[in-house]
C-alpha cells in the first residue's frame, strides 16, 4: 500500500487570530457603553498616529509559556462519566 501524500502544513498565526478577536470585542464593548464619551474610545494593536485618536486602548500580547496539548499531553482534570 502506497503512503499518503503529504499535505503541506502552515503554523497558525494564532496571535493575530487573538488580537483581532480582542480588538473586535473591546470595540463593541465600547460601543454599546452608555456613557457617550466612552462609546469614542479607540481599540487598536498600534499606538495612534495623531492625538486626534486618543484615547486609544492598545492590545498587546507577551507570550510566555507555550504548553503542548498535542500527543502524548496529559489531561489535569478528572474525568466524569455520568451513568
């Protein structure tokens, strides 16, 4: 039997994929404030080119520990069966 072929595989930009998903929630979160001065503030991963865009909360993330969960990973939690 003839092997499979390989499909090419990319990384995840994962942390793209988070920044975009905390900006996006942040921005409707201030949004829908109802205080009218808070529904202005920016939500953004760059720091504001003018001050004409302040205030501007910046989303930034430090990766500290990367914690495999792929083969072989060990799960902490018990499990529960229900009967």
């Amino acid at each position: 039997m003839a092997n499979p072929p390989l499909i090419p595989q990319e990384t995840v930009r994962y942390k793209t994929h988070l920044k975009r998903a905390l900006v996006e929630a942040l921005r409707s979160t201030f949004l829908a404030h109802e205080d009218p001065y808070l529904r202005k503030t920016r939500v953004d991963i760059d720091y504001p080119q003018t001050e004409a865009e302040y205030p501007t909360n910046i989303v930034r993330f430090f990766e500290r520990d990367v914690h495999n969960a792929g083969v072989g990973h060990v799960e902490r939690t018990p499990l529960i069966h229900s009967t």
